[in-house]
C-alpha cells in the first residue's frame, strides 16, 4: 500500500463503502477476500479536469462511457468541465449535469461552474459545495467561454467564492502566429508539428502571468491548468499545497510527448495547450519532484477518429486519455523518473486537499474505499479495440505498458476487474470541506 509518502504491506478491509480497517493482517474469515499478494494498491486518482461532451457533444462521448474509461484506468472521481451545450455557466445547467451523472457515472463526479463575459452575477451567487470550482478560459477556447473583458476578469478574480481553475493562453498573439503561418504557408500548408509555435510558450506565459497578478491582488484561490512550458514554471514555488494560495497542474500527455511526436501521432496528439519542446517536457518532469506541480491530471477530451483525420486546420484539439493516464504514470516509475509515492501525491493526496474533498484521497480508516490495484509486473500492450471511451481511440495505441490497472474500487465497490467494467454501480457526487 502506497499512503502519505509510506510504503507498506498489510490488510485492508472495506465495510459498508468505506475503509474499515488497516491493519499489517487482518482475519478474513467471513468476508469476501480478494488475494492482492505481490500487487500494489493505492487511492483511485482523483482528476480535476475531463471534458466528456455531455450534453451536446455525446458522438464524441458521454458520462457513461468516459466514466467507464475512467474506472478502468483507475480513475474513481473527476471532475469535469463547462464547455458542453449548453454551456455550464448557470446553475440550473451545472444541476443538470450532476442529475445526468447520478443515472450513468460509475465514478464519483463535481463539475465546475464556467466563467463567461456576462455571468459574473451567477459566479458570485454559486454556493460553496455547488462545484468543485469556477473555470476561466483566459484564452481561445470551444463554444463561447473566452473571458477575454479586463473588468469581467478583475470582478472574478475580485469575487469568486471557490477555487478559480484557469486555462491560459493569450489568443492575440495565438491570432497573430497563425495569420503569420497561413500566409507564409496558407491554411491548408500548416502542419500539427507546427502547432506549438503557433500557441507559443509567449501565448501560455503572457496569460497564465495575468493570472497569477490577478490572484495575487486580490488573493484569490487560483489553480492553473495544464502547465507546458519551462518558463511559465518559475513563477510557481515549491512547496507541500497546504498553505499555497497559488497552485499548478500538468497533464499525462504533456508528461509523454513532445514536439518530436508530431511526426508520427500528428492531429492525434494536437491538444491546447500544445505538447512542446523536450526541454518543456523535462522541465515539467522536475517541476513535479520538486513540488512546482502540486497536481498530475488528464485533460482527457475525446474526439472521433474521423475529426482527427482533418487536416490540421479543422481537426479539433484533444485527446482520450482516462483509460491510459496511470499506466503513463508508471512507466515513469519503471524509468526511475518518478517513485510511487509522488504519483500517489500528485494523483489523489494533494488534488483531494487542494478541492478540500471530503473522505477521499487517501488509504485512511473511515475514508471511502477508493481504491487502485497496479499489477507492476504484468503489462498492457495497448490496441484501440480495447478503449472504452466512445471515440475508440487511444495516441498510446501500440504502446507496450509494463504495469497494468487489475482492479478498481469505487465507494467500496469493485468496478472494473478481469478486464470487465460493472455496470450497474453508480458513483456519488463528490462533497467538500467547505
């Protein structure tokens, strides 16, 4: 069992949806005994960012099928973001999705409340266990959520009650890059390798620096999404979350790829922020041991395979990556990047104290049994026949993972063993220490 920085071997007994009993050996006689002998267990990860497209986009995915991916990655909460249709960005639309997710989540589920030019009444009045958090696109994003008027920014930053989640990156100067490229190369000329030059390390670090003088000013409780470049890094200290008023997150991919992936993965891999340089990729890598990075999340964001085959102009950015986030995590272990209790830390302890969720995140006496079985010595080689998320793709398809996600327990429940998902569980709507 991987807790709180301590490697042990013991017992661990669930009763009634939550942890029991921890003990190094605990009498089995009377209850159903699962053999975990050689394994490792650790909290489910809990991933404070997923787009799954319901409502409004359910050809790409849905709550159902991402939740599915989700578990079988190991993966027992998310929580997930506004940019659907309609827009989250009142609250009869964010109840609208807990009650979807209550009738299909295998997982357990908060949603943010988003931002827009014109909401920030509904922002002021949202209560406190409501969402998980308020997400502002500070830059080009989906649907019509970019906050782009400095008064409706200075008003958020000034007045949210939760957590403020920020996608940054500076869209003139993404608009100015790529008018510069389709004229020297016109619009169909562009490459996928060409997009992290056109959403630039200047684009991230002119918005996500914007961002971080608004909190200072105001002392907000900011969280900054997907961090990817080396530069954008220094402005976060180092440091254990508890205290930080200022916090930052990276995703899998991000952790994976670089720039020299293009060539073989192309739009399959074209996300925003862009994956970049294998110097932004190492960057990143250090930021996460030296506890720059507080949180390791997915930004899983499913599109069909037939919207990746565009050309570069119309093929949308995101990629699938629940069912496959942990696996990438370990293999980073395997390599002697990362040890098992930092991919704990940055997976469950430190995203359930930066959200203040309640009983969840850690193997504690009392907690819910949110629980992850690694076998790190059986891998997966991974085919697309096997994803569960409805696009049926994955970018790590034909990867030969040397860890494998055996089982996954949600509230107790086991949902995914054997390589089958139980679907008649439904997981709990997440609560705070609010």
């Amino acid at each position: 069992m991987v807790n709180e920085g301590v490697i042990t071997e013991g017992d661990l007994l669930i009763k009634n949806g939550r942890i029991d009993k921890i003990a190094p050996s605990i009498d089995a006689s009377g209850v159903k005994a699962v053999d975990a002998e050689g394994k490792l267990l650790i909290p489910g990860m809990i991933d404070d960012q997923v787009h799954f497209r319901e409502p409004g986009f359910t050809h790409k995915g849905e709550i159902a099928t991402e939740s599915a991916a989700a578990v079988a990655g190991g993966i027992t909460s998310y929580m997930e973001m506004p940019n659907v249709n309609p827009l989250t960005i009142n609250l009869d639309a964010l109840e609208d999705k807990y009650l979807r997710a209550s009738k299909k989540s295998l997982a357990n589920y908060s949603f943010y409340l988003g931002a827009s030019n014109d909401n920030l009444e509904v922002i002021k009045s949202c209560p406190k266990h409501a969402a998980c958090g308020i997400k502002v696109f500070m830059g080009a994003s989906t649907g019509n959520m970019l906050v782009d008027d400095p008064d409706t920014l200075e008003g958020i930053f000034a007045n949210a009650p939760l957590l403020v989640a920020t996608h940054c990156e500076d869209s003139p100067t993404i608009e100015r890059i790529e008018a510069e490229y389709i004229q020297r190369l016109g619009a169909e000329g562009i490459k996928p390798s060409d997009h992290p030059a056109i959403r630039s390390e200047e684009a991230c670090y002119l918005s996500s620096s914007m961002a971080i003088e608004l909190a200072k000013k105001h002392d907000t409780r900011l969280h900054v999404l997907h961090l990817t470049t080396a530069k954008e890094l220094q402005q976060f200290p180092a440091g254990a979350v508890a205290g930080k008023r200022i916090t930052g997150e990276a995703c899998v991919h991000h952790l994976f790829f670089n720039e020299s992936d293009y060539e073989k993965l192309g739009n399959l891999i074209k996300c925003n922020p862009a994956i970049k340089t294998k110097a932004d990729q190492q960057a990143i890598l250090q930021a996460i041991n030296d506890d720059r990075i507080d949180v390791i999340a997915t930004d899983h964001a499913p599109h069909t395979w037939d919207e990746k085959q565009n050309l570069y102009p119309k093929a949308p950015s995101g990629l699938p990556l629940v069912q496959d986030s942990l696996l990438s995590l370990f293999e980073f272990y395997h390599d002697g990047v990362f040890n098992l209790e930092k991919i704990v830390q940055k997976t469950s302890h430190s995203v359930a104290e930066l959200f203040d969720i309640k009983n969840r995140g850690y193997l504690r006496e009392g907690y819910w049994a949110d629980l992850t079985l690694i076998d790190l010595n059986n891998g997966l080689l991974r085919h697309n026949n096997q994803v569960l998320s409805k696009c049926g793709w994955s970018p790590f398809a034909g990867y030969q993972f040397r860890s494998n996600i055996d089982k996954t327990w949600v509230n107790g429940q086991m949902v995914w063993s054997n390589n089958k998902i139980n679907h008649d569980f439904r997981g709990q709507r997440l609560k705070f220490n609010r």
